[in-house]
C-alpha cells in the first residue's frame, strides 16, 4: 500500500506538473494570441489609414486635373484675347499711319547720295512735294512712305531742309543692292606672266 501510495503521488505530482506546463502553454497562447490580435488592429488601422489617405490623394488629383482643365481654358481664352488685341492693334495702327499719311504728297525726284555711307550702304534723298494745308512740312515728311529698291519704308530715318531747295527732304539709309558701295580688284594679272616685278 505504500508503494501505491507513492506511485500515486508520484503520477499526481506528475500530473500537476503537466497542468502547470499547460497552464503555461496556454498563458503563452493567450499573450500571442492577444499580440495577434493587437496587430491585426493595428494593421486594420493602417489600412484605413492608408485608404483615406488613398481617397484623399484622389480627391486632391481630381481637384487638379479640374484646375488643370481650368487654367488651360483660360490660357487658351488669353491667348484669343491677345490675338484679338493684336489684331485690333495693327489694325488701328494701320488706321493711325493711313490717317497720317499726307494724302496726295510725294518724293520727287528721289536719289542716291553720291558717295557711301557705310560698307554696302548708301543714303537716299527725296523732296517731299504736294503737302497738304493742314500739315506741317515736318510732320508730313516724318509719315510720308516709299519704296526704295523693292523695298518700302513707313517713314524716313531723318527729315530736314537742303540748301538751295524750298522743299522738305526725306532721307533713308539703303544697306542693299548698294554693289558701289563694296570693295572690288578690276584687273587682276600675274606680275610674272605680263613682264612686271614688283
């Protein structure tokens, strides 16, 4: 009876040990599963986190592409606008120098200076006959055009009196079909062929 009284105890401290080894196991299964459970909360958290932020960026992309679409319509607006003040302009600008114009005036005679002024430049020269009554003599030379060589200038590069002419004088700077003015050999020959030493 002894003997069965120990293995008894025997088996029974046994068994408590394994019931302390479960508790202790379940204890650690409680403590993950409740880290677990932490986490996944966590997670879920981040996740609609992260989808708000995903809705948000949306929202945010949206609004752009509506400014975007905004600003590009009142780009495209402006620049109507412009076009539409440009033309506007040219056109009262041509109004303006039309009006300027001295109706029936004229260059004549219209000429060459005889020397250059520069290398392939040379000045012209026009009196300005027929002004009207009720311009000036500078005013309608500085708003008289013409056309020199194919080429026609709204106004003169300077006016001014000639001596010896009662009219006003246009003067022009023609840097052009001016060959005189340029630097040219007429003859060139070879010293030695033709007999010559320097």
């Amino acid at each position: 009876m002894r003997e069965q009284q120990g293995v008894m105890r025997e088996e029974a401290r046994h068994l408590e040990s394994e019931r302390i080894g479960l508790r202790r196991e379940s204890d650690r299964l409680e403590n993950e599963r409740s880290a677990l459970e932490t986490s996944i909360l966590e997670l879920e958290e981040e996740k609609d986190a992260l989808e708000s932020a995903i809705r948000r960026s949306e929202l945010e992309r949206s609004k752009l592409e509506r400014e975007k679409s905004l600003l590009e319509h009142e780009r495209q607006l402006w620049g109507q606008e412009k076009e539409t003040l440009r033309e506007e302009r040219e056109r009262w600008e041509k109004a303006r120098d039309e009006h300027r114009i001295p109706q029936g005036a004229f260059w004549d005679p219209l000429l060459p200076a005889p020397d250059c002024r520069a290398y392939g430049t040379r000045e012209y020269h026009g009196a300005l006959q027929n002004i009207p009554g009720d311009r000036t003599d500078m005013d309608a030379c500085m708003y008289m055009p013409v056309e020199i060589k194919g080429v026609t200038f709204k106004q003169p590069h300077r006016c001014g009196y000639v001596d010896g002419s009662p009219h006003i004088h246009g003067f022009w700077m023609v840097d052009w079909d001016q060959p005189d003015c340029k630097p040219w050999h007429q003859d060139v020959t070879d010293a030695v062929s033709s007999g010559r030493r320097r």
